[in-house]
C-alpha cells in the first residue's frame, strides 16, 4: 500500500522480516509518520530515528545503506 504521495508504507521482507515481533506497531508508526508529513519516526523497538519512505523518495535517490523504507527497489545509486 502506497501513501499518499506513491511511497510504499510496508517495506520489502528484506528489510524489515514480516515475522519481526514489533512488525505491526513499526508498521504503523511508519504509517503515521508518513501521514504527518514527519521525516522520522521512532522505531518502537530500539528507540532510533528511521526516515520514512516519503522522506527518502523525496530525496530522489538510494544512498545504498539498507534503509528500511528505501522506495527504490533495485537501488537508485546517488547522482554524480
């Protein structure tokens, strides 16, 4: 399911394991952070900061770190 602006809100199984304990509150932390327009939002698990997908497509590119909500599936390496 995309947001508003075609960011994917549920990132690949790669990235974040659909069997992962918090998989439902990350998912909708995600998806409220995306809704308030946030960049960040804190993952309930560990506390750190993670951009949303909207964030990072809005960048334009993949900085190729392993984001979770990366919304360039095959990479979209950084322009030179």
């Amino acid at each position: 399911m995309p947001a508003p602006d075609g960011a994917p809100l549920v990132p690949r199984p790669e990235r974040l394991d659909p069997a992962h304990h918090d998989y439902e509150r990350i998912l909708a932390a995600h998806a409220a952070a995306v809704a308030a327009g946030e960049a960040l939002y804190r993952d309930p698990t560990t506390g750190l900061m993670v951009f949303t997908s909207a964030t990072l497509l809005e960048r334009g590119w993949c900085c190729e770190r392993g984001c979770r909500h990366c919304p360039f599936p095959n990479g979209q390496p950084r322009p030179h």
